[in-house]
C-alpha cells in the first residue's frame, strides 16, 4: 500500500482535524477528528448569565432612550395646548 513516500499531516483551519497523506502517491494514511472538550456546566451557566445581564443592559438603555423621547413629546404637546389656549382668549 504504501509506496515509500513521506508521511505529511494537515491540520484542518476549520474544525482541527488531522489527515496524514502519503507524499508520492497522495493516498489518505489515516484521520483523526478533533476532540471535543465539553464546556463545564457551570462555564455554560456563567455565559448565559453574562449574556442576559447584557441584554439587561441593553434594553434598559433602550427603555430609558423612549422614556426620555416620551417626557419631551408631551412638554411640546403641553406647551402646544398653552399656546393654543393662550391664543383664543385674545
């Protein structure tokens, strides 16, 4: 099978698989997937719990945002109503 040529191994840049491949004939010697460490736990817990805090964040600003937009629109419908009010008495 194996015809004498050198034996190269590729690392994937995608997953991290490694292949060897004979040099001369560039037949496939052997594959071998990346292991997969499993993520503890408790480092899965600690990522949600960033993540929403961030969403928190995030719309908190957001509603602050609209509640601001909102105070202004009625001091201009308030100080509208004035001026109207103001303009039919005379």
């Amino acid at each position: 099978m194996s015809s004498g040529g050198r034996i190269l191994k590729v690392e994937c840049p995608e997953c991290g698989s490694f292949i060897w491949i004979e040099s001369e004939s560039g037949n496939l010697v052997k594959s071998e997937k990346k292991k997969k460490s499993k993520p503890e736990f408790e480092k899965l817990l600690e990522k949600e719990k960033r993540h929403q805090e961030s969403l928190k964040d995030k719309f908190g600003w957001a509603k602050e945002i609209e509640e601001k937009k909102k105070k202004e629109i009625e001091e201009i419908f308030i100080n509208r109503l004035k001026d109207d009010s103001s303009g039919n008495k005379e």
